[in-house]
C-alpha cells in the first residue's frame, strides 16, 4: 500500500494535467486502485483472523474495522468512501472524474497512512 501512496505522492497532478495526459491519468488511477485493494485487503485478513462480521461489500470491510474499534469509527465513515472508489476505478462504472481523481491527491492522501498507523496500533496490541 505505501508503495503506490509514494507513486501518488511523487507523481501529483492537478485536473488539467490529468486531462491532458492520458498515461499519467491512468497510471495513478491505477496506483490509487492498488492502494484501496491493498487497504482493502489488510481489513480482510484482520477480519478474518478476529472472526468478525462478514463484509458484504468493499465498504463494510472499513466499516466492519471501526465497529470493532480497529480504527476509530469516524475515520471509518470517512475512509469507506474510498472502497466505494474502488468500484468505479476497477469496472468504470462511469468515467472516473479527474476533479475527484485530483481532490485525492491533493487532500486525502494521508488517509493511508492514518489507516496503516490504526492498523499497526491494533495488531500491537493483539500481540501483547
């Protein structure tokens, strides 16, 4: 996950670049796929190791997480909508707005790695 966060962070664009440039358009909305799948993918095994509540969709995954204080119930609401831009990067659904593609890097970014810091919180504690 850190490694596409960096791709993201080091490749930033503003709306107008995306438009502009198609390979840079697409490589990080890839990249920001990869991060989701990947954030995605840890709340899945740590729901499966803790015997949680089956998600029945990408965003209960984040929400499951905050329901069992893995990470702050808040931050969850807030972070689910990422897997729901997952939905759309991967089947595109509709056309991924470049207004949305360009708010993330400038302002959300972060979010991984507020989720990687809640997630090695809790499995610390678990092992203690």
């Amino acid at each position: 996950m850190q490694r596409y966060v960096k791709f993201l962070r080091e490749h930033s664009a503003r709306e107008d670049d995306l438009l502009k440039d198609y390979l840079l358009k697409s490589a990080i909305e890839r990249n920001l796929q990869l991060a989701i799948e990947s954030s995605l993918d840890i709340g899945e095994v740590i729901i499966s190791s803790a015997n949680l509540d089956k998600p029945e969709d990408y965003p209960s995954i984040i929400l499951i997480l905050g329901k069992n204080g893995v990470i702050p119930m808040d931050f969850a609401q807030e972070f689910q909508e990422a897997a729901k831009l997952k939905n759309i990067l991967v089947h595109m659904y509709t056309d991924v707005d470049p207004t949305v593609i360009a708010r993330i890097l400038e302002k959300n970014l972060d979010d991984f790695d507020e989720y990687a810091r809640y997630i090695a919180i809790y499995l610390e504690s678990e092992h203690e």
